[in-house]
C-alpha cells in the first residue's frame, strides 16, 4: 500500500482526461482535494456550481472545471465538459488500490489444487480457494477471503479482505466485492408442514455482471431454483440485502440498507435510495427511482420517482399526528358526512 | 462440492416423499425446476395453481403435484397432498450439501487442545476452534469460521464460511449458519456517567433451540445479564439484528433486514416481514404477523395480523399527502369544529 | 476464556465504586444477576424503581442501591447515588474479556515485518497485519481479522474474531471493534457518463476518536476525499451503515440498523433510535434524539427529539387508514372548502 506513485503532471492529467490546459502543464500533483480543502500539491474541480464561490480563493495547483467557469479560475485551469466525470478519472489515477502490482499467492492461502488461476492473480494472505474454482486474469482475493468450490471470478475482479462467495456463483469482470459481503448464502426458503419449518434447500446460485460493486456486509442470496441475477454495471452499497430469484437490471444503482425480497424483479436504469424496501414478486420497470425508506408493495410499470412515509418532525407535533392517522378513514367519512350535509360534492367523490 | 450423486429414479423419489407414482418409476432425473424452465432431466413441482397453466406444456421428466391436478398432467405425476411440502422435501435429497461427506480437521484450522469434537466432524481452511468448545457429532465449521472460547455447537450443525460464534455461546442441533453471521457480540449497553457513556460488559449469553438458521450478515447479541434466546425451529434470514436479552419463541420466522431492540419477547409461530422493526421491552404473543417495515412500539397481545407506514406512491402525490400530515391533527380538529357548527355528531366522537 | 478470577469481596466493590457497604463485607460474591434472578452468590442492583417490589424477595448476598431504598434491602446494602452507573463498573470488573491476560502473538497469525507493535500486543490465530500498520500497547486483535496497510490501532483497542479494517484508518484508544465490522470499506461515489457508471476512488479514510465501539455487521466507509470522521465516545451498535465523509460528534450513540448518508454531520450528544435513517448532506445539531425508525430529510437545528412514521395497528384497520393517506390533500382541500361554506375559519388557515 506504500504509495510509491510519481506525482503526475498537469499536461499528463489534461491528455489523459481530454481536457484543454491553460496554464502550466509541468507542474506535478500528488493528491487531488477538494476546492475548499486543496493546498499547492493539489488538484482540485468544480463540478456543483453551488461552490463557485469558492473558486476564486483556491490554493489548489489547478482546477479541473467547465469552460464557463474558466475566467474565474486563479490557478491553471483543466476544462472539460463534465469535471465531475473528470474527477471520477482522476481519482481512479491516483487510487493506490487500482494501481497495485499483482503479489501472487500469500503463502498462507489455500488454494485447491484442481482451481485454475489466470495470470497475475493476487491471493492474500490466510484466503481460501476451493476445489473448482476459476480465477481469471488479473483477480485480487484479499486476506481471509474465501471463494466456494466451482465458482468463478472474471478478470481483474477484485475481492476485499474477507469477503465470502459460496459455492456455484459467477462473478463477471472487474468486480469490487467489499469486505464482509456474502455473495450466494441460502435464500429464505421454508415449507410449514404442520408443526414447523421445512428447509428447501437453495440449489440456484448467483450471477453477477461486468463491472458490479458490492459494498460491506451486504448480501446477496443464492436462488431456490434458478439463479439470483444482478446485471452489468449495478452498484451496490454496504448494508444492503438481495433475497433469492431477485433480478437487478444493468446499470441501476442500490443505496445502502435496501432490502429486496424474493423473486422481484428490478429493472435497468434504476436507483433505489437508503433503506428501501421492495416486496417479493414484483416487477420494477427500467428507469424507476425510489427515494429513501420507502416501502413498495405493488409493481411499478411507469418510469419516475416514487415514496412513501413521513418526513420526520418534533415528537410532540408528531404524536398528535400519528394517532389522527389511525382515525384517518373514520375523518374522510366524516368529511364526506359533512358535505352531504351541505349540499356540497368532494373532489374526489373519495367516502 | 463435486457433484456425485447418482440421480434418483422416480420411484425413489416417490417412496421418500410417500407420494402415489403414476407412470414410469424407472425413469431417473438429475435436477429440479421450475414447471417452466423444467427440462427432461428435471422433476418439477405444482403447488401453487396460478401456475396450472404451465401444466400442460411442461417439458418435465415428472410433476409432484395434488390429486386434483393429475389428469391436466401429460408426464410422469407424483401425487401428494402437499407438494409444496414435497418439493422442500425433494430438494434436501438433491442439496450437495447436506449429502456432502465429513472431510475432517483442514491442516490449517487451529483447534484447541482441550477442545471436544465429536464423530464426523469437519473443520475447515483457515478455521478457529478456542479453547473448551464441544462440537457435537457430524458437525461441519466453515473455512474462516471462528467459535469462541466454551462455546457448544449441537450435532449435525453446519457454519457457513467466515461464521463467527463468540466465547459461551450455546448453538443446539441442526442449526445453519450463514457465512458473515456474528452470533454472542456485545449487547448495547452503556450507563451515562453525566460526561459520557460507561460500558456495561455484557456477561450473559447467546442460546440457539435446535433446528435454528440464521442468515448471512445477521448479528444475534449476548445478553448483559442472562442471556439472548432463540427458540428451537426459528428461522432468521440475512441483515437481521436481534439485541441483546431478546427471546423469540419456537417456530418463528423472522425475515431479512428485521431489527429487534433490548428485552422484546416474541412470541411462538409468529412472523416478521422485511424490515420490521420491533422496540424494547415488548412483549408479542403467540401468533403474530408483522408486515413489512412496520414499527411496533407497543407490545402486541392478540394474534393476528399488524401494520404500519403507508405504500409507495409517484412522488409529487406523496410530497402533497406528506406535507398534510403534518397538518394531521389540525384537521381532525376543523373536522369536529365543522360537525358541531352543522349540528352533525362524527361517526368516533373522537376529537 | 477460562475463568480464574478469584471472587470479589463486597467490601472490596464497595471500595472500587464508591459506595457505603452496609452489612458483611468479607463476603465474596463470584457473579452479577438482575434483582429477580439474582443467587445467594451474587450481586444485583435496584436502579429503575419498578423493580422495588423485587428487593424485598431477593436472594443475592447484596444489592447497589440508592440512599432512600436502604431500608427495603433485606440483605448487605452497597449504597451510592448512582446504583446503574454503579453496576456499569461492576460488570467490567467482572467481565473476562476485559481482564483477559495477553497471549502474544499466534504462530499462524500473518504480521508484516514492517509493522510496530506496541508492549502487551495479543494477536489472534489467522489475524492478518498488513505492512505499516501501527498497534498501540494493549491492544488485542482477534482470530481472522485483518488491519489493512498503514492503519493505526490506538492503545489498548480490542478488535473481535473476524473485523476488517482496511488500509488507511485510524482508531483511537480503547476502542472495541465487533465481529464481522468493515471499517474503511469504499464509500458509494460513482458519476454517470450518460451509459453508465464511473466509478471515483475513494482516497480518503476513517478516523475513530478515542473510546469508539462498534458492533457487529457495521460498516462505516472511507471518504471520497477527506476522511469520515467518528468522535470521541461515540457508541455505534449492529448493522448500523455510516456512508463516506459523515462525521459523528463526541459522545452520540446509534442503536442499531441506522443508516447514515454521505457527507451528513451528527451532533454531539445525539442519539438515534434504531433504523433511524438520515438523508445525505445534513447537518443535525447537537442534543438531538430521533426515535426508531425515523427518516430525516432535512437538518435539524434545535436540539429536540425528532419523529416520523405511524405505530403499527391491526391490519385491516391499517389498510383502511393507508388507503386515506394518499387522499389526504384531497381530505385537506374538502375541508378548507366546508369552511368557507359554513362561514367557519379552520384553525390553522392551511388550505
């Protein structure tokens, strides 16, 4: 982890990122900060205009920023259309992480001898591979990670320190899989015989994608029968849970501490906010977002934003209110009483 | 994990489930699906009748299916009273890992000199067995898994990978547990001294009845007196929190992301959705359901089904309806107001 | 995990917490029990009133109490102002993990030759220390976790089996790090190109004051750029999720299952019921108590307690209620229209 990187020029930044230079292109950065927080090593960008601002007092070395923030810029200006896609870059550049040089195998890991491994693969130190596996080019498992027997992990996937992937899932390229997520535990599953639970056993498994991310002690379960699928490109934060026979569309985006229950079906484009709830069994077309803490218990069929709940107020306002909500049918009926007392038609007909 | 198995002829399958064969019992099948994805090698069930319509055009070997279904069925039927019950049963025999052999003690698990193991018990890669645990016969330890100090794991008791029991936990027969899953952390605990928080050590512990699984990433706490317990035949799946001195009671099944706070009982047969979130000090009889994400904040004393929170919506209705919350009580306050002015008595009397 | 201690003599708790002993001091008591299942060899405690009625029954050798209970104690008295702080002490004095002795470091535990290790260091059997990592004296890492590149561990700081803390994190002094906790995980940052995500490396890290525990299954990532930033005796419980950049003032606690967005500033002081989730870029001031299960969309400048949501009722009740929550604003605009028929000015003049 010892960063032995050599500071970048700015000439260097602008080609890479396709940005136009105005100023001085030798000048090197070593860390990249933001406009408030940046010092003289530092680059910097505006992408928020809501801190232009701060622009004019930077100490930053240079400013990645759009072509109508130029003029105000002091320092050597980086311009591209979208600075904040160029930061996303740039920070990719200077992370130790992506950048690390293969280690090979630690000599503490255990790795089966029939698990086939592609070239520079990096295996840290107390992992386990098991029987079958098949790591392709470039995989990084970190220290205490396990992957099951006959699973596969796509090329230059990384795995984090201990992180666990059962037995039978598929990892595509480039994954992030975060410490302590559980990729393919048993799905949910019981039959009530009467007296208690019968286990049925989870014989699917789990398919990722390209380029999926899965955050900390997150949890992806495997299928009853039939595979859990999560699509190309999806992000997923820490906390989060994906029950059996869920389906994640390409490129949707799942904040921390949702839960997806069984079978549902989630479509591409999506963005589901913290703490989300979906139930089992329903279709969620593409391009639906959820905002935080919502509960949705019906299929959504239409594109756009949707929520549920009650923004949080003083307790005491609260109270009174949280109860009037459980006369809430009893006052429309009220209401709608009163209107035919006066003659009057509601709006809504609603009684 | 290498699957061996022999696949089972029909008449076997019928003969383990006590199912009524009707048609080629010599016929072996290899795997279990869908009525719909169900190919030729595949057995597949009908339990739920809005999939009668796939009957006729399944490509299935066999169907397990009710007696009332069996003349729609154009293959091999397997007629039982329950076949959903039937197909729980079908998929353990196919599960390769229930069927998996004992594979002893791994050269790199660590295993306490005074530790009891007892027949057939496997231990695996990277593995931590302190010092005074007793793992009971047929019992299997996860790669990565850790079992504290004096702990005791019941017979047949399966830890995933990366499973970790603290020091003095007991865990009874049959138990599963899923790879993150922290069982004996310390409870919530903490006296306020004025200035800040003074720890409570948690000294109590953490017992599991037999036939208990618990989910990946859920977290059970010990108790800070006494301990935390779960009754035999609970079912936990993933991300669920359960607090320290909680009980649950047998038969129960507590569904993903649920959070159970300090000293709440529940009751036997009951059933918490996704989400539910459960307050201290509760106690919950026998026999309650609990949808998904509500919040119970008062103990629950008659079976039957609860809710709370309200059902998504698009979101510029929900930003109008939410706003009128907050106005909530006013409301009922001008509904009464009007009631009295039009010499109307309101439906609840309620004010 | 054996334990050894030699029993306590209740003049000498007396003297560590302060108290007036009234009665046998030489006595010896070898454990802590609640008033009702306290035995003849243990200590209880009386702090929360409801339980007077118990005193008079109970069997243990001596109780903390206040001044004013003295006279209902049937048995030796350790009187003191604050019976509950009082017991908060007793238990770490009785808590063997607290008082464990240092075992060195394991011959199978993994520790970079570059590491420094402090007086008094215990590491766990497949505990994995990365290089440059820093352990104050004191500190105890448990068996399979692992302390990424660079990081510090402040002294006397306990990690659990299992913990995970990447590269890059510093921890504060007596820390307690649960189970299966990530610290220092990727925070969710990635920017849209118009297909797809980009994702941007979080190059900052976490920083945990002194005093700081966390439980099991909690994540609290790295920021985006400047660290996430966790206060001094601040207390965090299971399954609780801290997004990038969030910073938690001294001596706020979290129950468990919160979620935190990035960038969000919590208080000192604060405190946050369990599932309590807090919308990104927020700043809550100090003093500030949310109940269970509120979700927080706006910043909160008085200290207060804080709510939302609605408490479970019976579901068919619920069912009519939630129907009328999505007419509300159509309930609100009927009554302002009755009003102006009837004359009647409504109290609030919301319309």
């Amino acid at each position: 982890m010892k960063d032995t990187r050599i500071p970048l020029s700015l000439s260097d930044i602008a080609n890479r990122l396709g940005a136009r230079l105005e100023g001085d292109g030798e000048r090197r950065i070593s860390g990249l900060a933001t406009l408030k927080d940046a010092g003289p090593e530092d680059i910097t960008f505006l992408a928020n205009r809501a801190y232009l601002k701060d622009l004019p007092g930077t100490r930053a070395a240079a400013v990645l920023l759009r072509p109508e923030d130029r003029d105000a810029c002091p320092v050597t200006a980086l311009v591209l259309d979208n600075p904040y896609l160029g930061y996303a870059e740039l920070s990719r550049m200077l992370d130790p992480l992506i950048n690390a040089q293969p280690s090979g195998v630690h000599a503490t890991a255990v790795v089966a001898e029939d698990a086939v491994l592609g070239q520079d693969v990096s295996i840290g130190a107390q992992a386990v591979i098991e029987s079958g596996v098949v790591l392709g080019d470039g995989v990084t498992i970190g220290p205490g990670s396990i992957v099951g027997a006959d699973s596969q992990i796509g090329e230059n996937s990384l795995l984090h320190a201990n992180a666990t992937v059962y037995h039978g899932v598929v990892v595509g390229k480039r994954a992030i899989l975060h410490s302590g997520c559980v990729i393919g535990g048993d799905g949910f599953g019981f039959a009530h015989d009467g007296a208690g639970w019968r286990k049925i056993a989870q014989l699917g498994g789990v398919v990722l994608g390209d380029d999926v991310e899965v955050g900390s002690c997150s949890s992806i379960d495997r299928g009853a029968l039939g595979d859990t699928v999560i699509g190309n490109d999806v992000k997923i934060d820490s906390q989060v849970q994906i029950a059996h026979n869920v389906h994640i569309g390409d490129h949707s985006a799942l904040a921390g501490c949702v839960g997806i229950a069984g079978s549902t079906q989630v479509g591409r484009h999506c963005m589901l906010g913290g703490g989300v709830g979906l139930s089992g069994h329903l279709t969620i077309c593409d391009g639906v977002q959820v905002t935080g803490m919502s509960l949705v218990t019906n299929s959504i069929l239409e594109p756009g934003v949707y929520s549920s709940g009650t923004g949080a107020m003083e307790n005491s306002q609260w109270r009174r209110n949280a109860v009037r909500f459980k006369q809430l049918d009893s006052i429309a009926k009220r209401v709608s009483r009163l209107e035919r007392i006066s003659g009057e038609k509601g709006d809504s007909g609603a009684s």
